[in-house]
C-alpha cells in the first residue's frame, strides 16, 4: 500500500451561534427609550434620575438625602480633576446662591488642564500604558510619553470619542500628515514586548494577539482572547472571528521611530542634518583610524581563543549566517568584543592625547546633532495573509481568513477602500466600523465606563465584559439613553460628564437608610452614593498639593525619581537631573513595567501587561506604612506645617486644606493638646492618614 503524506490543513468548522447567545441584550441595537414616569418628581433634576427613581419606587425605596455643598465639591473635584478642592474654592461654592452655582463648579473643572490628566490616566490603564518593555530586560520605551500626552490633550480638548477612537486604530491611514494622528497609533505598541527573542515572527504574533485582544476589550467591552485557541467555550466566538479581526491589524509595521516632523518643516531639518553630518563624518573617520588596529588585532586575539564554529560565524558576514550562527554570534559577543578601555591601553601617550582631541570634538558635535522627535507607531505595508492557527501558534497555519467582524454582531462586511496609495484602508475599515453609530457596543461602553468612575460602579458592573459572562445592566435602558445621548451629543464626553453630574442621583449622600441597606445591600439600584477610595496617584498629588508643593508644568518625559523604579534594572533609567521635576502630577512619572513606584503600588497600581477597566481597591497594612512613613508624605507634612505657620487658628486650617472641612469640636480639642507636645507637622502628617483623606463621599 502506498500512504501519501500530505500537510493537515486545519479548517474551521461550521459555527452556530445558540440562540441564547444570539439574542444577548448587548449585541442588539441601541433603543430609543424615554425617561420614564415617577411619583416623586420634585427629586428629579434630570432625565437620569427618572430612570433611577423608577427602579428605586418599583422597590419601595427612596432615595439618599443630598450631600451637602461641602461633599459635593469635594467629590466632583476628585472625580473631574484628582485633585482636592481648596478652602477658597469651597467658600465660594457654599456660599453661591445662584441657581446655577453647581453647574459654575462643573464647567470649571472640566475646563481645568487638569481633568485631561485625570481622565487620560484611566485611559492609560486600558492601554496597558508604559514606558518600558517589560520581560526580562525591561528596556525603556523613550518615547512612550508621547502617546501620554496625546491622550491627556485629546481629553482636555474634548475630541469627539469616534475621532479618538479613529485615530488610535488608523491615525496613520487617516492623517498622515498629523504627528498627534500617528503618535496615536502608539496605542496598538503599548503591550509587553520582547524585543531581545530569537524568534521574531513569535514575538510579532504576540504583538498582534496583544493587540487584537486589547482592541476588542477597551472599544468594545469583548473578551476575544479566548478564541486564539479554539471556539470560545462561553461567548458566540468562533475562532474564525478572532483571526477576522487580527487580518485589519497584520499590514501593519511595528515602528520605535516614526518621523513626526510635520512635512513642511522636513526639508529644512533635512539640511541641517546634512550640514551635521558633513561635520560630523571626517571626526568620525579619524577617530576610526586611530583605533581601527588596535581594535582588530585585539579583536583577532579574542576570536583565536574560540573554537573553530564560533570564529566562523562571527566572520560570516551578517547577512549571510545561518539560524546556527547566529544564535552562537548572540551566544558569545561578550567574549570577543572590545572595550573602549583596552583600546586605550594599547596606545601611545600621543594616540591618548589625539584620542580624547576627537573623542571631545565628537560629543560636543553629537550634541548639537539636530533632533529628529520620533514616536512609537504604525505604518502600513503590505497585506500579509493571515491564517487560522492551531493552539494560537504561528507555526501551526490553518486556513486563511479575510477581514471580517464579529458574526454575532454584523453580517456586514469590511468596506475597505485605501485612503491613499501606499496603505491598506484595513484599520480605516475597522475603526470606521467601531466608531460607526451603529455599533451596539462602542457608545454603551464608553458611557458605562464613565457612569464606572463617577459612581464606583457600572450600570454594567464588568466594564470591558459585555458579552454573555459579563454582568448584566442593573438599568438596560438608562444605558441606552445615556448611549444616545452620547450619540446626538456628538460623542462629547464632557458634555456626558455633565450629564451625569447634574443629576440628583450623583448628589445623593453616601449615607443608607435601613430599608435600602436591606432591600438594596450591594447599592446595585443607586439609593445612595458609593463612597470610594481614591487610587494611589491621587493620594500622592493629594499629599503635593495641600502642601504647595504641587509641580503643575504639564507634558513631557517620564519624570524618573530617585527609588527602585530608577535605580535597577538591566536597562537603568536615568535619575531626572531636575529635582523641581519630582513633584509633578504622578501620571507624568515614569512607569517601569518590571519594577514599579513602591508607594503607588501600595495603593492598587495595576499591572501594565493587561489592559485595566477597573482598579482593585485593597486595604492593607503597607498602605498605613506608606502614608506613616513615605519621604514624600514626611516632606509634604513639614511643607504643610511652614505654610500653616502663621496662620491664627493652624487646627482649623489644616483640617480644612486636608479634609475640606472645620474639625468638631472634640477633634479640636484632641489636636491642639497633641500639639503642647508635637510639631505641627506630626498634626499634618497624623490627618494624612485618616480616612477622609483617602476616601470621598
């Protein structure tokens, strides 16, 4: 018998979605609804409160007094800024009758450069942002932070979210020409990466898995990671769909130095380059020549000492080796490279002095070299096909696939036409898509996510798991009126935070009464505000700011402040020189995948590698520790003390910058007999770690 062997292509096989899974709420368009009718509507101050209310009086509850003036502005300056309000600011707001005095305090926050930088940080976290690779080498992303800024501008200028969206998937594609548009792109890069692995289609397929899985989790609230492998075992996702959605991302290049210099000021940059280089270039070649025989025959004498396969594949020209070679090249560069040093020592005392002639021309004609501002990014070449693989490995190819979307979602198919000649239009196709008002995801999560950090919670409670395992909405149709709103707004998300913030619902107290603790325990129909601990960033601006020592200068960098985070690694940051640096916004501070801010990490920093919808909020003993013992809470104690110095009453002053309000009068008694005995500055540092400072209500 003749067996003829043939390679085993792997073929989908036909899938059919259950028609439980079909028919899930979220996968279904947005509906039109209106607020509906209550019986209390003098409670009502918008369209939200009646879907609340209704759910609240179909329950026999009512709901939460209102906070007072002196908590409402505290919490909405959290929420829209991270930054406590100061005495002056809850004056005025307490003391405005004016019928839009709360309205006033909203449209000031929102237009605070500030809001962008608390807002852009809960964007970061769904970006999985860094400014390191991580792994085992943890290399420094330079410019990383050019994707931070991009975020915290598109913020505060208030992009519409489909532009936001757009841009980040295609910016390239879209706006080639605009260096915000294709630093957007850096959004895709974010991911751990192993820029050190032998295997370089391994590392560009986890590149891609990292993000096609990052895509579907922060724009459309999906889990697709499970179906790389296999059908997803829970949600209506062949696997099919997930390497679909993968075909939009595979012409993309991987690019650490994207050119950002606007075109119009490329040709000039261009001749100065050339003028540097012309300088540059005879320095070099002489400083060559001076070394170039001292560092071949020590070179030579290294190799000799090799055996015979490692000397032959370092003298194969690169280009040239074998898979073999190369990996003894990598394997053994240590011990035949040549050091600076032992150049030098096989000099004359002349060729030394020669020596550091050049070597002293050359850096400071290296320090005038032009900079060309690059930025992480994508560029689009060639389609490359894309295939089923088995198990999620690229060795493993199955069938090919095209671009497509999720079936559950739309029979539609991919419009793409290139927006210009030297790209695909794939990402344009897909983010068009996402960003498309007929999308049954994109609105209902962003809104979520929102209601999310204005709330402490999700009318969805599981703000990137829309599917089927995910958490249903405690008010379906209050989301779907937020959603269109959002639409006809649009896309606004300052004009959807005021929404949210104008309403009685986000002005209740935090306080239950009996019934809604018992018919209402986990707050899942709104009866009262949740109170929140604030994460550890804003903890530490918190800690800057009632202490005056608050750097606002925004943009820029990563700030790398003395501590582990800057100190190791196998690629060390450098310190920043400028000591005024290290107290600026904490989003501004460098972020180290693989060792990170230790007092920020106390307080529930999340992990870098994975795209973050919500922070845990932990209470633990380091926690107390940090807020006890930190340096900076030590230095910002003592800095609240000097500015308190002079003050008539010092007890009232600092209970009213840390807490935002006059202390009773058993806590003033208590302070000021602390105080016969104690610094100041111990008082400061004693209200820093009460539990108003890191909780609002």
């Amino acid at each position: 018998m003749l067996l003829l062997l043939v390679p085993c292509v792997m073929a989908a096989e036909p899938y059919e979605i259950p028609p439980e899974k079909k028919n899930h709420w979220a996968w279904k368009p947005v509906s039109a609804v209106s607020p509906p009718a209550v019986k209390e509507a003098a409670w009502v101050k918008s369209p939200i409160d009646r879907f609340v209310l209704a759910k609240l009086e179909a329950a026999g509850l009512k709901p939460a007094a209102p906070a007072s003036r002196e908590v409402l502005i505290r919490r909405v300056a959290f929420d829209l800024i991270g930054l406590p309000p100061t005495p002056r600011e809850i004056d005025d707001f307490v003391n405005d009758t004016s019928p839009d005095a709360w309205a006033k305090v909203v449209d000031r926050l929102l237009a605070s450069p500030h809001y962008g930088e608390r807002w852009g940080r809960h964007w970061l976290d769904l970006a999985r942002y860094a400014d390191s690779n991580g792994y085992e080498y943890d290399e420094i992303r330079p410019d990383a932070w050019r994707y931070r800024d991009y975020v915290i501008d598109s913020f505060n200028a208030d992009k519409p979210y489909t532009r936001f969206v757009r841009e980040q998937l295609a910016g390239d594609e879209l706006a080639p020409d605009d260096p915000a548009a294709v630093i957007a792109t850096g959004f895709n890069l974010l991911g751990p990466d192993m820029t050190d692995s032998s295997d370089q289609v391994q590392r560009r397929q986890n590149t891609l898995t990292d993000m096609t899985d990052t895509t579907a989790l922060a724009f459309l609230g999906l889990t697709l990671g499970c179906a790389r492998c296999h059908d997803h075992k829970f949600e209506p996702f062949p696997q099919t769909d997930y390497y679909r959605l993968q075909a939009f991302f595979t012409p993309a290049k991987f690019r650490a130095d994207v050119n950002i210099v606007p075109k119009n000021q490329r040709a000039a940059l261009a001749e100065a380059a050339a003028r540097h280089e012309a300088t540059r270039k005879p320095v070099r070649a002489a400083l060559d020549a001076l070394e170039g025989p001292y560092r071949t025959k020590l070179r030579a004498a290294k190799l000799a000492k090799q055996s015979e396969e490692v000397r032959e594949a370092h003298e194969t020209p690169e280009g040239q080796r074998t898979p073999a070679q190369r990996e003894r090249v990598a394997e053994t560069i240590r011990f035949v490279s040549v050091s600076p040093a032992e150049v030098l020592k096989g000099m004359t005392d002349e060729e030394k002095q020669r020596h550091k002639e050049l070597s002293d021309r050359l850096k400071a004609i290296e320090a005038a070299k032009p900079k060309v501002p690059v930025a992480m990014g994508l560029e689009d070449g060639k389609p490359e096909k894309t295939y089923l693989l088995e198990r999620g490995e690229p060795a493993n190819k199955g069938e090919e696939v095209r671009p497509g979307f999720p079936i559950v979602l739309t029979a539609e198919k991919p419009k793409i036409a290139p927006p210009w000649e030297s790209t695909t239009g794939r990402r344009t196709a897909l983010a068009d898509w996402i960003a498309d008002e007929r999308n049954p995801l994109a609105a209902r999560v962003m809104v979520n996510r929102l209601w999310h950090h204005h709330f402490g919670r999700g009318i969805v409670r599981t703000p990137s798991d829309f599917g089927v395992r995910g958490d249903a909405p405690t008010h379906p149709e209050l989301l779907d009126w937020l959603a269109g709103e959002f639409v006809r707004g649009g896309w606004s998300l300052k004009r959807m935070h005021k929404t949210m913030l104008m309403s009685a619902t986000y002005q209740q107290s935090t306080t239950a009464s009996p019934d809604a603790l018992k018919a209402d325990p986990d707050n899942n129909l709104f009866s009262r505000m949740n109170r929140q601990r604030i994460e550890g960033e804003i903890v530490r601006d918190s800690l800057l700011a009632v202490s005056g020592r608050l750097n606002p200068k925004p943009g820029g960098p990563g700030v790398s402040v003395p501590g582990p985070a800057a100190d190791k690694g196998a690629r060390p940051a450098t310190v920043t020189a400028d000591k005024a640096e290290y107290t600026r916004r904490s989003v501004y501070l460098f972020a180290r995948r693989n060792l990170r801010n230790p007092f920020l990490e106390a307080f529930d920093l999340p992990d870098s590698n994975l795209s973050c919808p919500q922070r845990e909020r932990s209470t633990t003993a380091p926690q107390a520790l940090a807020l006890l013992n930190d340096a900076d809470v030590i230095a910002s104690a003592k800095a609240l003390a000097a500015k308190l110095k002079d003050e008539p009453d010092p007890v009232a002053a600092v209970y009213r910058i840390t807490l935002g309000r006059l202390p009773t009068a058993a806590e003033a008694t208590v302070a000021r007999e602390f105080l016969k005995d104690s610094p100041l500055s111990e008082l400061c540092r004693a209200l820093f770690n009460v539990n108003e400072f890191v909780y609002v209500d």
